[in-house]
C-alpha cells in the first residue's frame, strides 16, 4: 500500500514518532451502510498482541457492545 501522508503517533510500545497514514475501504453488510472509505494509521502493535485498534473517530458513529466472558463483541451502525 502507498501511504497517503504522515502524522503524529506516540504510543506506549514507542517514543514520539511518525507514522503512515493510508486511504483503506471497508466493506460492511449493505444493511451496515455498504462501503465506506477511512484514513487509517500504520503501526506496529504486534508486540502487545493488538492486530487493529479502532478509534473514537469510527466508534463515534456506532454502538460497540462488548462481551468480555462470551469473547465476542457486537458493532452496529
């Protein structure tokens, strides 16, 4: 993928630092509100075990329900 930019990023894993940041397109159910097109940040978190993380700027828009005993998690938009 081609990055789109450069931002910001400090996270606990990192000092202060420069991140990518690329266009992606989701796709989500058309009942989901089809597809949509973000800009997203790329960093290694592999180390904690994290494979994505999603932001306040996507859950803003939806409702996360997350079952901590069943293992699942419930996203709606």
């Amino acid at each position: 993928m081609q990055p789109i930019g450069q931002c910001t990023l400090a996270t606990p894993s990192q000092a202060t630092g420069f991140a990518s940041v690329y266009r992606v397109k989701v796709s989500f159910p058309q009942s989901w509100g089809g597809d949509t097109e973000w800009s997203m940040i790329g960093c290694d978190l592999a180390s904690q075990g994290i494979i994505a993380l999603i932001g306040r700027d996507v859950l803003s828009g939806c409702v996360l329900i997350f079952n901590g005993p069943g293992r699942y998690f419930t996203l709606t938009f």
